[in-house]
C-alpha cells in the first residue's frame, strides 16, 4: 500500500503543476486562461489527492505492513479466499442475454414490445443463478 500512496501524491502534484503550466501557457499564448482544460486538471489532481489522502490515513490506521510491501513475501502470501464459483454454470449467459434482450426493446423505438417479452426471465435466471447448488447432485 505503501507504493501505491506514493503514486498518488506524485500524480497529485504532477496534475497541479500541469495544471498550473496549462493555465500560464494559455494566458501567454492566447491572452486569457481557457477555463475547461485548466478546472479539468486542477480537479484531476483534486481527485487524485483525495485518493492519497484516503491511502495515507488507512496505511496509517492499519498499523502494520501489508504482505504486498514486504520484499520477502511471495504472491501466494496475500491471495484471499474470494468465494466458490461455479465454472459449469449457465445462468449468468440466461441473466446476460434477457437483460440485454430487455435493453434493447427499451433502446429501439418500436422494439419496446421484446422488453415485455424478455423481462420475466430476468427473475427466472436470478433465482436459478442463486439457487443452483440447492438440486440435483450439487444440492447440500
């Protein structure tokens, strides 16, 4: 975490001098400050500072070193348990083709009848997608 705090605060101040270089050259070049590049900058660094500023405090609060900023860990150290996963499954294609079945009757100006037709199977492959593990031979 380290690392990526020092990444921020120097895109923090590379924005701001960026900022500030685009603002004075315009004002040489052109005579006056072109206000949509130069806002877009200094809110760019702006942002990257809040970014900064929130890594500094939760690397601060937290204590101790992350496995990621010790020079002897390896990959494996950090890698969490994020879930089961179920590779087989075919209800995240049926979820994805009936939303964007539903998405497109909405976009297209006379499809709005497909929307009608696509949407209840929306629920049908949500409660399929959550309940899957709860029949047939993968049921607990």
């Amino acid at each position: 975490m380290k690392s990526n705090v020092v990444i921020f605060w120097i895109l923090t101040g590379y924005f701001v001098l960026i900022a500030a270089v685009y603002t004075f050259w315009n004002i040489s070049v052109h005579g006056r400050p072109e206000w949509a590049g130069s806002v877009a900058i200094l809110l760019s660094g702006g942002l990257t500072g809040f970014i900064a500023g929130y890594l500094t405090l939760s690397h601060k609060k937290q204590g101790g070193e992350l496995v990621e900023d010790l020079a002897e860990s390896d990959i494996d150290d950090g890698d969490p348990e994020l879930g089961e996963f179920s590779p087989w499954s075919w209800w995240p294609i049926i979820l994805a083709f009936a939303v964007g079945l539903v998405v497109i009757g909405l976009c297209v100006g006379q499809g709005f009848w497909l929307s009608f037709l696509a949407l209840p199977i929306v629920p049908i492959a949500v409660v399929g997608w959550i309940f899957e593990y709860y029949r047939g031979n993968f049921a607990r």
